[in-house]
C-alpha cells in the first residue's frame, strides 16, 4: 500500500484516528486495516498512522468530498463521530456514519448521544453489544496468525534472549496498574521462588507519570532477591520484535483490570503461549478456562499466583493450552475473520445507498 495521500473520491472508506495518544484503538484498527485494503478502497486519516498505510490528508478530503458518491466514515472515538457528524450535519457531506464499540460498560451521556445518530454500530464483543442501548453487529477482533506464530523451537527461542531460567512468563502492555502490572509482580514474588527454571519478563513502556509506580515495583523485586529474574525491556523502539517476545515465552499473563478487548491475549494464543487473563475485556470470551487457558478475577494476586503454580508445574500441560489456544486463533479469531465481518457491515451500508463493492 502506497503511504502518499489519497484522492477521497476513489474511496469507499476513511478511517479516522483522531486520538492525540497512540492506544489499543490505533492497534487494533491498524492490525485489520491491511486485510481490509486488499478487499475495499480505504484510507486512513489522522494521527500515528505509519508509512505504508494509505491515508488522505484533512485538508484534501474536505476540499474533495462536496461532491462525490457515499462514504463510510468508520469511527472508534467520540472525537470521530463528532468529526463525522459535523461533517455529516453541518457541512452536509455525503458520510455514512459507522462506530465501533469496544467498551463492556455503561457509556457516558456524550457517547450515548454520538453512537445513537450513528448509520450503524460494530461491537467487538457480546458484552460490549449488550453495554449499547441500540442494536450492533458483533464482529470480534483478530489476529494475524503468520506474524503471530510459535516458534520451531522455544527451548532455543528464549535461550537467545539471554535471560536466566529455561523457559519465561511475561506481560506485554503499558507499566501501570490498570494493566495488571502490579499484581504480576506480586504473583511472581510468590511463584519465581518456588520454580527455580523460570523467570519473568515485563514487556513495555513505563510513561512519565508511572516512574514511581516502576520504581516501587522494582522495590518489592529486590526485596525479594529476584532482581535477576524478572526483566524490563522498557520502550520497544522496534516494534517488529514484539512476536519474537510472544515466541520466546512459554507462558502469558494478561492481568488487566480493565480491558476494552485486549489484542495480547489474541495474540499470545496465536503464538502457541499458555495464557492466564482476568475476567476483562473479551478474555472470557476467548479463552475456554481450563483447556487454553486459565481465568482468575481482577486485582486478585492469590488467584492469579495459584493457576501459574498450576500451570508452571506441569510444562506439558502448558505446552498443551498453548496448542490449544493456537488451534482456536485459527479457526476462530484469524484478521481475516475480523476482516470478513467488518466489509459485512460496509457492503450493507454501501448497498443501501446503491454502491456496490
């Protein structure tokens, strides 16, 4: 895909990343947005958009959308469906307007009031269908199932990286608590002692306002003489190398509090890890407790340390969640899935205004 600016006129679709943050939204929307490309002529326009993904400029599509043929507008913010709407209501563009809702709990007043004057809503989950007071099409999140992939050998995979132990544990995310990433400490304060061969990984940035966070969880470490067993890679600068991580590690902890879907869990189970999640986001969704995975509450350190004592002290068994998790990843939750399902919604919405893919 060509990353010079696009003519809207071609397009059939505009997704808008409006956000000044990069997020779990930017991610999930880039991680589909080249399966869609192959299918239907789209573009991104915004912000964190990287080289080799189509995009149009604002500028440009405002100048080339007073005339022209339907477009969906497809929005994951509220700042994108004021923009649509604005551009819809006010500036009378020829925009059909589709959100897609990530979030399993009761939406603020605001949302509530842009998502209601949407054409159309798309829900990652069941229950974040169930969080809308109006009808939404589920179509869950996928994974790219050839980036995310085991390894031919993970014994040798994790040998590479350097690190004590033989086999790893690790979170990938934000340092923060939101994420879980204090009670992974906890839960390796209590586990690590007890299983000599393993060590634990933290993978991901800690931003400005969680340094003290950092630094009181690398307290807890060191007093527990673990300081050597559990890593920070800090700031991934190359973001290619996050499936070389998921290859490396035999098993992945997904301890979120709170999750609008939570993509590590897709991919940690397309890259044949076993998986210990919280019950957020879709992880009750997609993990079958006790056959790919197990699931404990949030915020439960107890919970969470008992099922990696489980599933740390019989490597087969993990070894086996691992395969099962891979083996759902591809009948289920492969990007094209997701792909399939959201051109579903474009085609109908197209049809309707008598555009034809």
């Amino acid at each position: 895909m060509s990353s010079e600016p696009l003519d809207a006129r071609r397009l059939h679709v505009v997704t808008p990343s409006l956000g000044r943050k990069f997020s779990g939204i930017n991610a999930s929307m880039l991680a589909v947005f080249p399966e869609l490309a192959r299918r239907v002529s789209i573009a991104a326009l915004g912000f964190h958009i990287p080289d080799g993904v189509a995009r149009i400029g604002f500028i440009e599509f405002c100048r080339s959308r007073r005339r022209g043929t339907w477009l969906i507008w497809h929005a994951r913010r509220n700042v994108e469906m004021l923009a649509g709407l604005l551009l819809k209501k006010i500036l009378r563009y020829r925009l059909i307007l589709l959100f897609t809702s990530a979030a399993q709990r009761t939406h603020s007043w605001i949302t509530r009031f842009y998502y209601r004057r949407m054409d159309a809503i798309i829900a990652t989950t069941t229950a974040a269908a169930s969080a809308l007071e109006r009808e939404a099409v589920v179509v869950a999140h996928g994974v790219n199932t050839e980036r995310f992939s085991p390894p031919d050998d993970r014994a040798a995979a994790w040998a590479k990286l350097g690190l004590p132990g033989c086999h790893g544990i690790g979170i990938l995310g934000r340092v923060r608590p939101q994420k879980g990433t204090g009670e992974f400490v906890e839960a390796m304060v209590r586990v690590l002692p007890l299983r000599p061969d393993w060590t634990a990984v933290i993978v991901g940035q800690t931003t400005g306002e969680y340094r003290i966070f950092e630094q009181h969880l690398r307290g807890k470490i060191s007093d527990a003489g673990l300081t050597k067993r559990v890593h920070f890679t800090g700031f991934l600068k190359d973001s290619s190398v996050v499936p070389d991580w998921y290859r490396a590690l035999s098993v992945v902890i997904c301890a979120s509090r709170t999750e609008g879907f939570g993509l590590s869990c897709l991919e940690a189970m397309a890259s044949g890890c076993a998986v210990v999640a919280t019950r957020a986001g879709a992880w009750p969704e997609l993990i079958t407790d006790g056959e790919d995975g197990y699931l404990v509450p949030c915020n439960d350190v107890s919970a969470l340390a008992d099922a990696l004592l489980k599933m740390t002290g019989d490597p087969t068994m993990a070894s086996r969640m691992g395969l099962a998790g891979r083996n759902k990843a591809l009948s289920r939750y492969r990007i094209q899935n997701e792909a399939d399902g959201i051109i579903a919604v474009y085609r109908r919405l197209l049809v309707e205004k008598g555009i034809r893919l």
